[in-house]
C-alpha cells in the first residue's frame, strides 16, 4: 500500500511539473521603431544632423533588442526603446518636445500589451520626464486606461516615476520652432478669416490642424515588438503639435487610433496628422482587416496609408509587426525616421523616401 501510494505521489508530482514546464524561447523575434514622418528631405539634412539621427535611432534599436535576445518580454523592450528617444532632444516626444501656443510642453504617451490587451496612457502631462513610462504604470497599476493632465502626474509621483521640472523640456530649437510657427499662423490668419472648408469654425487656419504647418514634420515617436515567446506589444509617445491651443490631443495616446497590439494579428504605432489617424481608428482598423478580411499586413496597412489617409486629407505613417515577424513601415509623406533589428542581429535605420 506504502509502495502504491508513493508511486501515485511521483506520478502527481511529475505531472505538475509538465504542465509547469520553460516552454523553449523561440528564435524569431522583431523591434520596429519610427521617429515621425513628414517633409524630411536629404537636401535640408546636414551631413551631422543626418548622422545624429542615425545614431539616434541605431542606440534605439540596439536597447531594444538587447531585451528581446535575452527573452525579455516585447513589453519591456517596446517601453525601453521608446525611453531612449524621450531622452533624445531630436525627437517631438520627452525632452524633444515641441511647444505649444501658451509656451509650454505637453506631452503624451500610450502602451499596449498584446497577450492580454490591457494597455495604458496619459496625455497633457509637463512634469513626467519619461512619459512610456507613467503610461505602462497606468496600465499596470490602475483600474484606468488614460489619465490626463494633473492627476496623471500625481499618480506617476506616487508610483515613484520621475518627475522633472517643466524647463527640463526646453530646447532652443523647439522654442524656436513656436516662433516662426506664431509668424506663419499670424500671415495665414491676415490672408483669411473665414476658411470653413474643412468644417472649422470661422477665424482659424487650417495651421493649427497640421503639425508644424502643412508638409511640417509630425514628431511622434514608437516601437512595436514580437518577443522570443510570440507575444505582440506597441509603444508611442509625443510632444504633440507646434502652437497647438485649447488643451487638444492627438492620436498616440489613443488605443486604436495610434497605438494598438493584439496578438491574433499585429502591434502599431502610428505617427502623422493625428485628427486623421483618430477618424480613421488607424491601427484597429489594420489589425481588423486582418483578422476579419483575412488581408495581409503589408496590403492592410498600404491600404490605410497610402489610400485611404490621403484620401481623406491627413498624411503620416506608421510602423507595424504581426504575429508571424512580418514587418510593415508605410508612409505618404517625404520620409519618416524608422527602422528595424531582427533576430539574427540584421539592422536597418531610414530617414527618406527609398
């Protein structure tokens, strides 16, 4: 009976240990990153802007993947990466960010875990030195999706996420920007004061609804991810518009609009005119072409880019991975700072049109 009941013991036990078991890291894996879209052209670069980027954008993706080749989650690689161009003052997102009409420097960010769905944001902050940050502790440690303005910064202070202050975001080159932004919205505002076209209301310019003015850079910033245990997850953080007024927000923020991850389908994170990209639900619509049209990532976000936000008025791009490693990075304008790094250690940075 003793003899039984230790072989039924060991029959227990070896069994829980099967249903507990590593299962195997697999070998393929992706980050794909972007650094804004817009009128970037090679004959407006300087040779040591060019290079700047380029080293930019290159720690990004090395940052990346250092997580992801040591089987660390596409999560935490998405949220790493995204931090280092926070960090950079070349980038529209952290401490590149652009100034708004009043002076200051809102900020926004958004993150999405594609095994579980949740996801997390903030928008309107000026305090939060790492808004990616603030945004996955949104997700990770509140009941809440989004959080705005002054509450999302006092829950980031209490969460012990860094808090700097509004001069941190100050660069001469964004401010700057602002000025000769006020002067070309000051003509524009002379030249007409009752353009409705668009639906606008009487007395603005169609300035202050393109960033940095039509063919203006859009300076958001992402990454998108598939780790070594297939899981999908995306990653996009701005400054927002130039002379922007009346507290507006964009797409990145927005689950489904900029950001998006699922893992039946694909991760993205947009980055253009984001009324657009919000009207269009930009990255549910993708991954919804794809799981219910049963169309490719490639034609489905062709689709979306290259036809369907143009057609309505907007412009802009964005990068994309599925669930199988296929990458997609479109855009309908005359560049977009982008690139990838894949398992086997290949790596790629672009800034212009190929």
């Amino acid at each position: 009976m003793r003899k039984l009941l230790i072989i039924v013991c060991l029959f227990i036990i070896n069994k829980a240990l099967a249903q507990t078991a590593v299962v195997p890291l697999k070998d393929k894996f992706v980050l794909v990153i972007h650094g804004g879209a817009g009128t970037i052209l090679k004959s407006q670069m300087t040779p040591e802007k060019e290079k700047a980027y380029q080293e930019a954008l290159n720690k990004a993706l090395e940052t990346g993947y250092a997580i992801l080749k040591e089987g660390g989650s596409a999560m935490d690689a998405v949220e790493a990466t995204v931090r280092t161009m926070e960090d950079s003052p070349l980038f529209n997102a952290g401490k590149g960010a652009v100034f708004t009409n009043e002076g200051k420097n809102e900020l926004d960010a958004a993150i999405m875990d594609g095994k579980t769905l949740a996801a997390g944001s903030v928008a309107g902050v000026t305090t939060i030195r790492n808004p990616i940050t603030a945004a996955r502790a949104v997700m990770e440690k509140s009941p809440h999706v989004m959080m705005t303005g002054k509450g999302a910064e006092k829950f980031a202070q209490q969460q012990g996420i860094e808090i700097v202050a509004p001069s941190y975001f100050y660069t001469e080159e964004r401010w700057k920007g602002l000025q000769r932004a006020k002067s070309e919205d000051s003509t524009k505002m002379q030249q007409d004061h009752t353009d409705t076209t668009k639906g606008i209301s009487s007395g603005f310019s169609e300035f202050f609804y393109s960033p940095l003015g039509v063919g203006g850079k859009y300076g958001t910033v992402g990454a998108v991810a598939l780790d070594r245990h297939g899981n999908l997850a995306a990653a996009t953080s701005t400054g927002g518009m130039t002379n922007k007024k009346f507290g507006r927000v964009g797409d990145a923020p927005i689950i489904g609009a900029g950001t998006y991850a699922n893992n039946a389908t694909v991760a993205i994170s947009g980055t253009g005119w984001g009324e657009y990209f919000i009207r269009l639900v930009m990255a549910k619509s993708i991954s919804d072409m794809m799981e219910f049209g049963k169309m490719k990532l490639k034609t489905a976000a062709d689709e979306m880019i290259m036809k369907r936000l143009p057609a309505l008025g907007g412009d802009g791009g964005l990068i994309a991975v599925d669930k199988n490693g296929n990458i997609a990075m479109p855009f309908c304008t005359e560049g977009m700072y982008r690139g990838y790094i894949k398992n086997d250690g290949k790596k790629e940075v672009r800034i212009y049109k190929d």
